[in-house]
C-alpha cells in the first residue's frame, strides 16, 4: 500500500509539472554583445531597485545571503546570481541566466525530497527541446553572417531575450491563439506562471511563521496562480503532492539559516528579485495579448 501511494503519488507529480511546462533556451556562445548570452555578473543594483525592503536590502549586502551552503546542490546565493543577471536593459529579460534561474529551482524542488522532485526529467525534457530551437536559430544566424558580401549589421538572435523571442515568433507565424504550437511562447507563459506559483510560495513561508505546513502553503499558492488553468483531474492529483511536502525545517537548511527570523529577509530579497522578473515578463505577454495562450 505505502509503495502505491508512493508511485501514485510521483506520477501524479509529474503529470502536475508536466502541464505546468518549464521550456527554456539556450544558445552559443560569442560575445556580451553579440550573443543572446549575456555576461553572468552580479547585478546587485539591478536586484537592489527591486528591493524595497530595508532588511531585506542590508541582507544582500551581507555575508549571510552571498555565500555558498555547504553540503547542499541548491544555492540560494546562484539563485540571485542568475535572477539580477536576467535583468536586461530597456525592461527586458534575458533568457540565458532567465534559464540559469529554473535550473537552480529545479536544484530547490528536488531537495525537497524524491516525490517533489521526481517531474524534473520532464523539465529537462522540455529545456532541451527550447534550446534545440535556439541551437538551430544560431546556425541560421551564422549562416546568414558568412553568405553577405558586405559587412552588415548582424542578425540578432531570436532568442535572446523574452522580447526579442516574443516579437521573433510571432512574426514568423510559430504562435497561434487558437491552438496548441510547440512555441517558445506558448511554453514561457507556462513558465511564467510557475514563477509566481514559487513566487507566493515563498511570501507565505516568510509572512505564515507558524501552524501551517510547507504542504498547505503550498496548496493555497497552487489554487490561486495555477489550479485555474489546470483540468479538475490534475487539481485533485496536486493534493497528493501537497501532502508530500517535508517540513519547513528542510527549507530553513535549503537556505542555510537556522530559523525563520533568520530566512526572512533572505525571502525578502529572493521574492523582490523574482517579482521584478515576473512584472517585465507580464507586460512583453501583456502588450502582445498573449496571457491565454492555448
């Protein structure tokens, strides 16, 4: 009985996450400013314009949020590495270190135990069929380049940033508002809805201190941002993940700190820094009327 609640319990997990769809790209590797990649450095200002918290803006400065967790795959220190290095100019989102960023939560969900963490080869699927597109999107690009005579201005990747992505799909015709297309904005907005779902998650656990579960924090970030979007079939198997959840303890060791007074304002900082990727990301969607997707 206890092992089929336990094989249950993972497919279900995977059909919950699978739904919600994590695609990402990538790309090679040229130049800060000729690649879709851009240069991996610590934006902090980047991420301090979002802060608005003042404990939460002195913990960035300090040692306890910068350095590295011993013994642990998650890093809370990687994770807002990659989370200000997405932060591009003019409001946009950099799609490298955008990637960078659900990798390392792909670490966090995966330390939460072999059930909660069973959906990332579903992911991992997924990041690789985004970044094949972009792959073939850098040989078109290359190509172009060799065949000119002249020397023209280049051809910008398509997949560099959420805007460049966005715009490039849609006028090639990859995107369609009635029916389901293997899009990289399709997939985005799946993402992007799962970001928040991470996002309230991590609002709850710092503001909720006691008498409520990781499991019930959880659900209740679950039925606000994704259970609209989702069949009453998959609803009813993400209460089977909830109950899975471990402690809260296990996400105090995740970000290295012993109590929640402690991981508060290294919430803080997290969740600004998140909220500023999902507003620039929600507007690019927005103007382009693609928040409901197929």
């Amino acid at each position: 009985m206890r092992m089929r609640r336990c094989v249950v319990t993972a497919v279900t997990l995977s059909l919950l996450l699978f739904l919600s769809s994590l695609w990402l790209p990538q790309g090679t590797v040229q130049s800060c400013e000729q690649s879709w990649r851009p240069c991996l450095s610590v934006n902090r200002e980047a991420v301090r314009a979002a802060v608005t918290d003042a404990a939460a803006d002195d913990a960035l400065g300090g040692n306890d949020i910068t350095r590295e967790c011993a013994g642990q795959q998650f890093q809370v220190s990687r994770l807002l590495l990659h989370l200000s290095s997405a932060l591009g100019p003019a409001s946009d989102v950099l799609l490298e270190p955008y990637l960078l960023c659900w990798e390392e939560l792909i670490k966090f969900m995966e330390s939460l135990g072999p059930l909660v963490g069973f959906f990332t080869h579903k992911v991992e699927e997924k990041i690789t069929l985004i970044r094949q597109l972009s792959l073939e999107e850098s040989t078109i690009v290359a190509t172009d380049d060799a065949q000119r005579v002249a020397p023209p201005p280049r051809r910008s990747h398509a997949y560099r940033s959420v805007r460049s992505m966005l715009e490039a799909e849609l006028q090639r015709g990859v995107v369609s508002f009635d029916s389901q297309t293997p899009s990289g904005s399709r997939t985005l907005l799946r993402l992007h809805r799962s970001l928040l779902w991470l996002q309230l998650l991590l609002e709850k656990l710092a503001t909720e201190r006691e008498g409520r579960s990781m499991g019930e924090l959880c659900r209740d970030a679950y039925l606000e941002v994704l259970a609209p979007h989702h069949p009453w079939l998959v609803q009813r198997a993400a209460e089977l993940v909830f109950h899975a959840m471990p402690d809260r303890k296990v996400f105090l060791q995740l970000v290295c700190v012993r109590t929640q007074e402690e991981a508060e304002p290294v919430i803080h900082v997290v969740v600004a820094a998140i909220q500023e990727i999902h507003r620039r990301t929600q507007r690019e969607l927005e103007i382009r009327n693609m928040l409901d997707l197929p």
